[in-house]
C-alpha cells in the first residue's frame, strides 16, 4: 500500500468514527471507571454501616450501572452473551433495589 492510498483512507474516514488507539483508551477507560465506582461504592457501604443506614442502594445503582455497559456493548455487537450478562446485572440490581425498599418502609 502506497502513500497515496494511505492518505486516501484516512480521508475518506467518517470525522465522528473512532480509531482502534481512541477504542482502546474508551475501553480501559470504561473499565477503570466501574473499578472506582466499586471502591466507591465500598466505602460509603462501610461509611453508611457505621450510620446503621441500609445501604443497599449504593450497589443497586452499582449493578444498574454496569447492566447499562453490557447493554450498550450487545447495542453495538450483538452477541447474546452482552445481552445476557446486561439483563442479568440489571436484574440483580432491580432485586438489590426491591430489598433496599422493603428494609427502609
């Protein structure tokens, strides 16, 4: 492949479409992104035990969370594994959130 042609295929790329460098920093980012969420989400478990204030909806926002990346990632793959995995976390998440609900009222 020659210069030109190179050039060409650069050019005839949409402006809004990602190359793989930019895919990849998305993705670690995404993943380091639900990392701190979990460090967060321990901490204030810990901070609301203490309170003696349930704190079973800091997980349910959580899985909620994490159900929406799969969701997203079956939206743009189509594998059933994503699906699968998105309606379970967000399953898990509305059940964390039921409990939550019934412990509070």
């Amino acid at each position: 492949m020659n210069k030109d042609e190179v050039l060409r295929r650069a050019q005839d790329k949409a402006p809004n479409k990602m190359d793989e460098m930019e895919l990849d920093i998305l993705n670690k980012g995404c993943k380091i992104g639900v990392l701190t969420g979990l460090i967060v989400c321990v901490i204030t478990m810990v901070i609301k035990m203490f309170a003696g204030v349930p704190y079973y909806d800091v997980y349910a926002i959580y899985c909620f969370m994490v159900g929406a990346q799969w969701f997203y990632k079956w939206s743009r793959l189509k594998t059933k594994r994503d699906l699968y995995l998105g309606f379970s976390w967000c399953g898990l998440g509305a059940g964390i959130f039921i409990g939550y609900l019934t412990e509070i009222f």
